[in-house]
C-alpha cells in the first residue's frame, strides 16, 4: 500500500491538550463532556473545530489551529479554555489536568457513545477500561516527506528529556505508583502503542501499515498509537511523549522544545550532516528510567552508552535549542522549562502537595485546580 504525505509548511505547529471535567466541590471527575460539546457546537451541528470529543465523558480535548509560533497556539488554547469555562462554571465543573486523576476509579468512568470507542474497549478489555489518562500532543510540520523518519529516530533520543520534563502521573487510584509517569507505561499496553519502530525508509512504515491493516490489528494509519509517529493526514511529526500538563505556560515549554527539535533536525538535514540515533534497547531503557525516576533519571546520551542525569541533559539541550527558539519566535516558551527545572516537574509538585497535607489527594486535585487557572505553576 501506499501512504502520501500531506504538503505541509516547514514548522509549522498544532498542539491538542486533554483536559479532565473536575466537580468544583470533590475534584473527582464528572462525566459531563457531552454537555460541552453540546454547548459549543456551532450553530450548523457540525464539530466544534478546537474543542473535541475523547474516549471517556469525564474528557475534552483542546486544539489549535495550524500555527506558525508557540505563542500563537498558545493563544488558540485559552481561547477555546474560556469557551468551556462559560459552560463548565455554572455547573460548578472546574478543569484539571495531569497525566492521571490522582484519586478516581477507572470503574466508574464513562465511554463515550461511539463506534470506534466502543470498538476499542472491546478489543482491548481490562487494559482498555483503564485509559484513564491524559497528555499533550505536538505536531510540527515537515515540507518533504523524506525528513519524516530521520527526524524520528533523532527526537527519539530526546524521549527522557520531555518524559522526565513533562511526567505528572505519580498517583493511580488513590495511591502512589512510584513512578514519575505512570502514563506512560500503562498507555503501551495497548495494541500499536509505545514507542515508534525505526524504519529507514518510508516504503518500510508502507509494509508495516499494510501488514497491520491486512490481519485485523487496525484499520487506518491514525490507530498506530505510538509516542512519536508520522502523521500523513496533516503532514507533521506528532509527538505524543508528554504526559498531561496542569497549566498552559508548561505545554507551551513543551511544545517550544519540541517545536525547536524538529526544526533543528530538519536544519541538520539540509546541511548534509548525520542525525543521532539510538539502538532501540536504549530507547526502551530511557523510556522505563524517565518513567520511573522522572527528573531524577540517570539517561542514555547516545549510541555509545554514554550516561548523564536528565536535569544536566535538559540543561545542555535547551543552549543548544537557544539559536533555533530565536529563529522560530518562541525564547520566552522555551526558557520556561528552566521554571520547571527549578519548581520541579508536575508530579514533584504533586507529591509534594501530598506530603503536606497527609497523605490527602483531594488537596493535590485542587492544587492542579490551581495551576489551570493561575496558567503556570503555583
């Protein structure tokens, strides 16, 4: 089969962010995302062109249009934050978001009444019942589709930098998990998800794709559901690494370093040099080490197993990116991250809101309650 690549304008960007409906009293979930929907609608019953539908009625997602700066996407995100908000603050509904709902049950959630969802969860059971997360996905546009899998591989081994930066998942039912990005590991469990196969040429994601399609496991590109994949509809790279961020000024930092890294690579293509890569043994190994110790990982560098804290990485990396974030407008986004650096990532504040208040989560929802509203960390 054959897959074509949208004509897509270099960097170019659209940043999708899954918020959690939140009762404004006990910050447990509340499963009125079809009354959003229903709300917003435009006046011809079509989709809303920002604010979608997700898998569960306890969700929204939020989308930008196609933009050329960070700050411009991040203009497009409050807008559509300020139409739920007219509809969600009546109904004493408060926004959250994180890579999980600390306290809630995935029991007691509702899917939303839809074939493909519907298809889903019954292929996937168990697992597919508990997708009961939420994170930020990036597009950045790539102008020829022969720089699609090279930038791949390269962003690849920036994996634990944006895990590590972004992780906000600590808590699953009420309890701490151990890990920075529960996430992460839980979002793999399901078929075609985790991290991306590193073909060399786009003839070879054709064959896995058909291979895919012809034996059942999906049919259509889009339910690949790997952390970094191609997306030939809108022809970007789509990096879906990040867990769910509790405030816009950090997606906007996450969006800037990924925005920063594709169009690095693509600069690096153009000059005729090599792109980094690592073995796919390394990949998962950074995977799980940023999953499980989060800013405190102990990271692979490169394809000689060269290691360095992530903290120190994320360091080297954003005076390397300094040049680039000037070039695409976005200085301010990025040095954002140095914010996270210092306050720590979201699921450090998390624990840290736990610990002083005994152990309650409650405390934690309303303190990422907090970070919505306020924009930033608190």
């Amino acid at each position: 089969m054959q897959i074509p690549f949208a004509r897509s304008e270099r960097s170019t960007l659209g940043v999708e962010w899954e918020l959690a409906l939140v009762d404004s009293d006990s910050g447990d979930l509340r499963q009125v995302a079809q009354t959003v929907l229903d709300a917003v609608a435009p006046p011809d019953g079509g989709e809303h062109p920002t604010i979608r539908q997700e898998l569960l009625l306890n969700t929204v997602e939020i989308a930008t249009r196609v933009c050329r700066t960070v700050a411009e996407a991040g203009r497009d995100l409050q807008a559509s934050i300020d139409e739920i908000r007219a509809v969600t603050d009546p109904l004493r509904v408060e926004l959250m978001c994180a890579g999980t709902h600390p306290f809630a049950r995935w029991a007691q959630q509702k899917v939303t009444d839809k074939e493909r969802y519907a298809t889903l969860i019954d292929r996937t059971q168990w697992w597919g019942r508990q997708m009961l997360i939420y994170g930020v996905h990036v597009h950045v546009g790539i102008e020829d589709r022969e720089k699609v899998l090279p930038i791949l591989r390269a962003v690849l081994t920036y994996f634990p930098h944006l895990q590590a930066l972004s992780a906000s998942s600590p808590f699953w039912g009420g309890k701490d998990t151990g890990y920075a990005s529960n996430r992460a590991l839980m979002f793999q469990q399901l078929p075609t998800a985790g991290l991306p196969f590193q073909f060399d040429r786009w003839d070879q994601l054709e064959a896995y794709t058909a291979d895919m399609m012809h034996t059942g496991v999906i049919d259509q590109f889009d339910e690949i559901r790997w952390d970094l994949r191609p997306s030939p509809r809108f022809g970007t790279l789509e990096v879906r690494i990040c867990d769910g961020a509790s405030n816009l000024a950090e997606v906007l930092s996450f969006a800037a370093v990924i925005h920063c890294l594709v169009e690095h690579f693509s600069t690096m293509l153009d000059e005729g040099k090599e792109l980094p890569r690592l073995q796919p043994w390394f990949a998962q190994e950074n995977k799980w080490r940023s999953a499980r110790y989060g800013m405190d990982a102990i990271i692979i560098l490169d394809s000689r197993g060269d290691e360095e804290l992530v903290t120190d990485a994320v360091g080297k990396m954003l005076v390397d990116l300094e040049p680039v974030a000037e070039r695409l407008g976005c200085t301010e986004e990025l040095d954002g991250v140095r914010t996270i650096l210092r306050k720590g990532a979201g699921y450090q504040r998390q624990r840290a809101v736990a610990r002083r208040h005994g152990g309650e989560l409650d405390a934690v929802v309303a303190s990422l309650v907090e970070e919505m509203r306020a924009g930033k960390p608190v």
